[in-house]
C-alpha cells in the first residue's frame, strides 16, 4: 500500500513540475494538468501519512543510551529514529533569547501556542487543548534546555503525549516519500533519556496505534543488543498478526 502511493505521488510530481509550452492552444490545459497533479499531490500526502500510520511499529526508547540505540537501529536497521521530544524543540525555536536567563511567564506559551496552532496543522493534529500557565510554570529559565523541558511539561500536561507520535508519524511520512520504500510494516524509533517522557507517550499512545513497544537502554548497547531487542519485538508483531 505505501510503495503504490509513493508511486503516484512520484507521478503527480513529475507532472506539477512540466514546463509549460508556449502553445496558445493547450495552454490551459497544460496549467489545469499541473494545477490538478499539485492538488493530487496534497491528498496523496494524506493517504501516505495514514498508511504510514497504520502500519507503524512503535518503539520508545528510554535511559541512557536512548540516543545510541536510535542511532543503531536506524543506520543498521533501517527503522526510522527521532528524537521523542523533537516537536517541543519545534515550538520552543519560536521563543527568542529575551526570555532566558529570567522566571517565566504565560506569554511564552502564547507564543507557543501559536506555533502549536501551525505545526497541528502541518502534521493533521485536528483538535487540542489550550496549553494554561500554572504557577508551578514560574520556574526560572537559564537556558533553552529549560525553556524545552518547561513547554514539554505543559504541553504533555494539558494535550497529551500523543502530539509526539503524530509529529513523529509525518516527519517518518516525509522521509518515507524520498525513499524507496518495499516494507509493509514502518518500525518508527522514538528515543529520550528522559524516561517519564517515554512513560507517559507509552500510556498516551494506546488508542493511537496497538503496536507500542517500550525499551530500556539503560545497560550495553551496541548493534548486537539493538539487533536482538528489534528481533524480539518482530516477533511479537507477528505472532499478534496471527
């Protein structure tokens, strides 16, 4: 299903990017042709976000050597990693220097909230809620480390973890339309030392996607441990198939 709509996409795209031939008489049809494969282009990506979607194997991975097991897993494996907390680094880039080294205030999630309102658009998030500044939110900010804890805690807070598998979910969507895809199954890493954060996407993805695996990198790793935990995990796959 994913290979045959990357293929038509590849078709629409080679059409939206046709030349026009300076012919009065098929001019307009030429500029309908393009306007038709861009707009083709458009559902396509929706139809191909959907079936990445349904056909993804979730693995959250949390501990110490998060970052090295995605980095394995993608590299030897050829799972798709990313960064669990990669969406709030996205909204926090909107928030400039001017309001580190300082307490923080409910203006920094306005502004976040407005990115919040391009990036749901972006990756097809429909509804949320507004992310409200508590007074435990006054926390003093020394860097931008700190402004991206402070949004992540907010946002799974008041929206729910599950803005990180969607944000993930068109981010692998996009990787996957560049490349040439053959499988039926999307194994999507999603690695962060921070283990609450992975503990809570875990909880939160549940009505998302029943294929969720959570793996704890706090001891070896190396491609042998990560080639084992990824066998382990097909397997499960596949006897729920049966």
């Amino acid at each position: 299903m994913i290979k045959q709509i990357i293929e038509q996409i590849r078709e629409q795209q080679e059409v939206s990017k046709k030349e026009l031939i300076p012919d009065g008489r098929t001019m307009a049809m030429q500029i309908g042709n393009i306007k038709r494969a861009e707009e083709n282009l458009s559902s396509l990506f929706m139809d191909l976000r959907n079936a990445v979607s349904r056909s993804s194997i979730i693995i959250l991975v949390k501990g110490t050597g998060s970052k090295k097991f995605g980095k394995i897993a993608d590299e030897a494996f050829g799972c798709l990693s990313f960064e669990a907390d990669s969406i709030f680094k996205k909204i926090a880039d909107r928030v400039d220097d001017s309001y580190l080294q300082k307490t923080a205030s409910s203006s920094i999630f306005d502004i976040a909230m407005g990115a919040m309102s391009d990036i749901a658009h972006e990756v097809g998030i429909l509804g949320y809620n507004y992310v409200q500044f508590r007074s435990d939110d006054a926390v003093h900010l020394k860097d931008r480390k700190d402004l991206e804890k402070l949004i992540g805690n907010a946002f799974n807070r008041e929206i729910g973890a599950e803005l990180v598998i969607l944000n993930a979910i068109h981010e692998a969507t996009l990787k996957i339309m560049e490349s040439d895809f053959e499988g039926s199954k999307v194994p999507l890493i999603l690695h962060s030392s921070n283990a609450d954060l992975i503990d809570k996407i875990a909880l939160d993805s549940k009505n998302l996607n029943s294929n969720v695996f959570v793996v704890n990198s706090n001891g070896k790793v190396d491609e042998g441990t990560v080639e084992k935990q990824l066998t382990q995990i097909n397997e499960k796959v596949q006897k729920g198939q049966l």
